[in-house]
C-alpha cells in the first residue's frame, strides 16, 4: 500500500466516522438537553450510577476477541461465528448475575428503585453483543456509511421516546428506555445492513488463536473501564446523586465532542495501522496524520469551551446545572490529553503488542487510583484535577514503549501540535474580549462560537496548516469526485 493511497484511506474513512459521530452526538446532545432541562440533576445521577456496572459489564461480553478478529490478517466464518457464539452465551451469563445483584447493589446504594432499573438496563448487555460481529466486519471493509446509518437511526428512535417518556411524568425510567430503545433498533440495522450470518460451528481452537492477544486486551480494556468508572461509583456512594449528575455532565459536554473526534479517527486508523504494522515509515505516516487530524479540531474545541464553559451550562441546561461549569473547564484540561493514550495505545495493538498494553495498564491505572486515594478526601473538584495529572504521567510513560516503533517521542508528539495550540491563542482572545461587550448569556454563546471558530480557521488558513488542507481539499473535491481515487470511493461508499 502506498503512503498516498494509505493517507487517502485514512482521510476517507475519517470523513464518515466524522460525521456519524458528529451526526450520532449532535442527537444525543439535543436530546440530553432537552431531558437535562426537564429532569434535572438528581435523576441523571441516580441513572448514572447503573450505567456504570452496564459500562464494565459489556467488557466481560466481548473478552478482546472483537478487537483479536480485527487485528488477524485473515479470518474465517468459523472465527466469526466461534466469536459470535461466546460473546452472546457471555452476555446471557452477564444480564443473569445482574438480575441477582440487583437488590444488593440497591441496598448498598440505599436507593431501592436501582434494583428495577438495573435489571432493565442489563438487558443492553444481550442487545450490545448480538450486533457485536456486525460492526467489526463493517469496520474491517471500512463501511462507515452503514455504520452511519444505523447509529443514526438508533439515536432518533431512542431519544424521541426518551423524550416522550420524560414530558408524560416517567422519571429516571425515560433515560433507561430511551437507551433500551435506541440499541435495539442499531443491533436490528446492523443485521440489515452487514452480509455476514453466523454458521452452526464453534472451534475452542479458534478462540485459542486469538486467546493470548484477546485476554491481554480484555484484562487492559477491564483495567481502564473499571479505573474511570471508579470515580463514579464512590462519588454516587458518598455524595448526593445530584453531584454525581453534574460530576457526570461535565464529563459528558466534554467528552461529546472530544470523543466525536477522537472515535471516528481512532476508529479508521487501527485497521489502517495494523494493515501497515510491517513498514516503519508507513507506520509513522499513519500515525503522524491521524495526531495532527485529531488535535486540528480538539485543541481550539476544548480551549474553547474552558473559555465559554458558564454560559454554554447556563443556556443549554438553564441555572440549576450551574455547579457542573468548573468541572467542565478541568475535564477539557483532561480532553487535551486523553487522546494521546487512545492513538498510542492502538498503535501498540496494532503490533500485537497487547501483552504490553496490559502491563501498561496495570502500572497507570494503579498510579490513577493511588491519586484518588489522596484527592477523594478533599472533594469533587480535586478528584478531576488529580485524573488530569494521572494522564500527565500516563502519556509520558505510555510513549516510553511506542517511541521504538514510529520514532517519535513524547516531546516529539507535542511538537507536532503545538501549532494548533498557537493558532488558538488568538482565537482565546476573541472569546474573553466578548464577556466585556456582551452581557445577554444567549447572544454571547452565539456570539463567541461564531467569532471564536472564525478566527481559528482564519489563521490555520494565513499558516497553511496541513490538516486544514487536507480535511478543506478532501470535501470540497474528492466528496464530488470519488470515482477519480479507487481507494477513496471504496472508502466512501462503504
């Protein structure tokens, strides 16, 4: 594959993960508002706390085998199907412990309505794991316009009903249903739209292929989910749930559109790396794009919303949501460095190196929760700040191990972004320069979005930044004209 045509397929495949996630989030954020301002604070944490167990449950379903299938040069049906199998029977066994831990999670909560929502709410396990092959051969035939369509179509249904549910009186059960909802139509889409059905056939065999590089990823997935989910768990057990709802929407604001990018990139660039895992420079090429596409809109978006976070919480969630505005400006300090951990991390997948990943991750997130153990007592807000300095020490050792491979060393990666971020000081500017010439919280927000976005672009343009050049080229021509690159149009069309 040629560093052009590996570039084209990078950017191809990022363009529909952009707009699914962008599409799929900008749903859900309409919708999140719309419950935010109807049900408030208390509901959202009293959901969130069983949406954590379901978050560390659904890492049980799939054991690594998913990302083990992706990363294998060749796979067959019976792989497929072996994968299938194990992660449905999983998924059963799953909602089934669940169902019997139910009460006791509710009592040790002291709040009995998490008993029912629980055992509702597991049911996403089972709905998650039928559409689990789908989506990886999908992704493996970089077919995101499927993906696109289906996720799609899953946040309208959902959050239409989720809506419904909440102005007719329901409560925490609208937020429940609504993800119900939604996935069951995505898992049905999903079977629709993807060729591949599973045949009566499990190999043990099979799984053993994919056991060593599939358990290393699982322990490291488990590892992770657990240690950010940890947070939240004792944040709902020794705070009120409405701290936990705020502590839970700042996150969420920042992570909706940090993960919009990081997701749909990271999304296109691990088939890509693995295709190229052999060939150093092709290797780094990959990297080296998908780091400078990533921060391009990440570093003005979350220096931006530290800048605009008071009237941004104010307008869309009104006044009772107030509490979540510092904790919203930490967490896009964290969005700044998050992204960097997901782009190493799958390049070490991407070589196979999951044995790595997991050590990794037993020495992090052991650092992670020694942090916690010292800023829990001094409250929320030190809680986020300590997660910000976990990340700080996370990157610097994670590069430490991927520096061998691609050549590039921590500094090295931040070299490569720093214009971004000195593209933005102007555009921070313009943003603080409006809070002394507008006083209506409504017209500000528009106002220094509007301004703010402009002269960003305005000097990515006058830089003649790359990654400008490259996302601004790419829609305006090769959208219109993809049948002049087989590689693009394969891409698009998926």
């Amino acid at each position: 594959m040629q560093t052009a045509d590996l570039k084209n397929r990078v950017i191809a495949g990022t363009i529909w993960n952009l707009l699914e996630r962008f599409g799929l989030n900008f749903f859900h954020f309409v919708t999140s508002v719309i419950l935010a301002r109807i049900l408030g604070p208390e509901v959202f944490g009293t959901v969130a706390i069983v949406s954590i167990f379901i978050v560390i449950s659904n890492v049980f379903v799939d054991a690594g085998f998913g990302k083990a299938l992706i990363q294998k040069t060749e796979i067959t049906d019976i792989d497929r199907s072996t994968v299938f199998y194990f992660n449905v029977v999983m998924s059963l066994i799953v909602f089934i412990i669940f169902f019997c831990l139910a009460p006791f999670i509710a009592g040790f909560y002291e709040k009995p309505v998490l008993k029912p929502l629980l055992r509702i709410m597991a049911l996403n396990v089972v709905i998650n794991a039928l559409r689990e092959i789908q989506q990886i051969e999908l992704s493996r035939l970089l077919s995101f316009r499927k993906q696109f369509n289906a996720n799609i179509a899953g946040s309208i249904t959902g959050g239409a009903t989720g809506i419904g549910m909440a102005l007719l009186g329901f409560g925490v059960w609208a937020l429940v249903i609504q993800t119900l909802i939604g996935n069951t139509v995505r898992t049905v889409l999903f079977w629709l739209q993807s060729d591949w059905r599973p045949v009566l056939a499990f190999r043990f065999s099979a799984l053993r292929k994919m056991l060593r590089f599939g358990m290393s990823l699982f322990l490291t997935v488990l590892i992770r989910v657990t240690a950010e989910n940890t947070y939240g768990l004792l944040i709902g057990k020794y705070f009120s749930p409405a701290d936990l709802g705020l502590y839970n929407r700042g996150r969420r604001l920042m992570e909706l559109l940090m993960n919009n990018v990081t997701q749909a990139i990271q999304k296109t660039t691990f088939p890509l790396y693995s295709l190229v895992r052999n060939e150093k420079e092709r290797l780094r090429s990959a990297f080296v794009q998908s780091v400078k596409m990533m921060f391009f809109l990440i570093v003005p978006v979350m220096l931006g919303m530290i800048l605009m976070a008071k009237p941004l919480i104010i307008v869309l969630l009104t006044d009772r949501w107030s509490g979540a505005v510092i904790y919203l400006q930490l967490f896009c300090v964290l969005g700044l460095l998050k992204p960097f951990a997901g782009v190493n991390m799958h390049l070490l997948l991407s070589k196979g190196r999951s044995d790595i990943a997991l050590r990794l991750a037993f020495l992090k997130y052991s650092i992670h929760f020694a942090i916690l153990l010292v800023s829990f007592r001094y409250g929320i807000t030190y809680i986020i700040a300590g997660q910000i300095l976990g990340s700080v020490i996370e990157q610097t050792i994670n590069t430490q191990y991927t520096k061998k491979y691609i050549d590039m060393s921590f500094i090295s990666q931040l070299r490569a972004i720093l214009p971004y971020f000195l593209a933005s000081i102007p555009m921070m500017v313009s943003i603080l320069c409006l809070y002394c010439l507008i006083g209506n919280d409504v017209v500000l927000l528009i106002s220094q979005i509007v301004l703010g976005g402009s002269v960003y672009l305005l000097v990515c343009y006058a830089c003649k930044f790359e990654a400008l050049t490259v996302l601004g080229g790419f829609v305006s021509t090769k959208l219109h004209v993809r049948g002049n690159n087989p590689l693009c149009a394969e891409g698009l069309k998926g």
